[in-house]
C-alpha cells in the first residue's frame, strides 16, 4: 500500500515538473519575442517578470537550475530574430552612439509604435523632429548637420530603422548644439582617470529644411562627394 501512495506521488510530482518546465518555456518564448520587437524602454517588463516567476515556481517544485535553463532555451530559441536588432535598441544606439552621445527620452521611441504605410519613412502626420544627417570631425571642433523631418515610424524590416544617425526633438537639437551632451560624455568617460581630460571641442550645428542643400553643404565642407542621392 505503501508503495503504491509512493508511485502515484512520484507520479504526481514528475507530472507537476512536466507542467512548470512548460510553462518556463511559454514564458520564455512569450519574452524572447517582446524582445525582438520592443519599441518603448518598459515594453517587456510584464513578460519578464512572468519568466522570473516560471523560473521560481519551477525551482521550488523541486527542478534542478539546468532543466529550468533548457526550458529557457528551448523557449527563447523557437523564435526566429535578433533582440539587439529591434526598433528599441537600434534607436537607442543611434542616440548614445558616438559622437552625439544624445540622453534617450521616451518621445525618442514613441513613433515606432506607428507602422509605416506607402513605403515611406516618416510619419507625413507627425510631430515636427530633426534628424541628424551627418558630421565632420575636425578634432579641436565638430559640426552637426540637422534635417527637420517629420518623426519616424516602424518599417516591417527593423534593419531598416538607422542606428547610426537619430532623430532628435527641438529640445534634444538645442542640447547638441549647446555641447551639454558632449561634456557630460567626458564627465562619464573620464571622472577619476589619471590621463589628461580630452579638451572640450567648439560644437557647431547647421540645420537645413532639404536634404539637397545638406548634401551641396556638406560637400562644400568636407570636400567629399556623396554621390546621387538615393
């Protein structure tokens, strides 16, 4: 008799672990996925907290730290794309990036929240931004090229968001041209180092209403040829 309230507890317990690896991997999966397509800072905050919580049900009833991690694995495997290749991290490199070392806000990745329609890039409805288009380093000075646009939207292919040049509000614009990001880089980069502090660098920045006449200036300045406009 009592062997067999042994089998059917073991049974019962075998059973119980089944269920909650399951449930490691759905949460797993459900996570891996908000991942690759985030858009806002806090998007998969909910699905990561559901995986914690698998993990920790799956740990009391007993499961050893590889099965859970397997599960996890399992889970997050089954989904096909790249987390660092979604809409929230190719904006945020393009702002932290060198040398613009912008401070992200959330009205940075709020317009990917809208797909893009008719092929275009931009939200013809949107919110008045600028986007950095370009730059010339000269070392003792840096100039920024500004296009005003219209804000972003989210294309079906991710790569296509630009993780290199950003947009940026009125107010962000302002703070590049004042050089406050720039020096708050070099207070990050350099705040108890015992090699000499890099000299501030004279910021310029030169806005233009056409990518045309940004293309004739910047060709002016750098004596480079961009070639046809794409």
């Amino acid at each position: 008799m009592k062997f067999t309230v042994f089998i059917v507890l073991t049974l019962l317990l075998i059973g119980c672990q089944a269920s909650e690896l399951k449930t490691v991997e759905f949460a797993a999966k459900a996570h891996q996925e908000c991942l690759i397509n985030q858009v806002l800072p806090d998007d998969c905050d909910d699905s990561k907290r559901a995986l914690l919580l698998a993990d920790l049900r799956a740990t009391q009833s007993g499961l050893s730290r590889d099965r859970i991690s397997a599960s996890r694995g399992i889970g997050a495997n089954i989904v096909v794309g790249d987390p660092s290749n979604s809409p929230y991290q190719r904006v945020l490199r393009s702002l932290e990036g060198k040398p613009f070392y912008v401070d992200p806000e959330r009205d940075n990745f709020l317009p990917y929240l809208n797909k893009c329609k008719h092929g275009l890039s931009v939200n013809l409805r949107g919110k008045d931004m600028v986007r950095a288009v370009g730059y010339i380093d000269r070392g003792a000075g840096i100039t920024f090229f500004l296009l005003e646009t219209k804000e972003p939207c989210r294309p079906d292919d991710y790569l296509q968001i630009d993780e290199q040049f950003p947009y940026l509000s009125e107010a962000q614009a302002s703070r590049l041209a004042s050089g406050e990001y720039w020096r708050n880089n070099q207070e990050r980069n350099w705040p108890y180092s015992i090699q000499p502090r890099p000299a501030d660098k004279e910021i310029r920045v030169e806005r233009f209403g056409k990518m045309s006449d940004f293309r004739a200036r910047f060709e002016e300045l750098s004596g480079r040829n961009l070639g046809p406009e794409k």
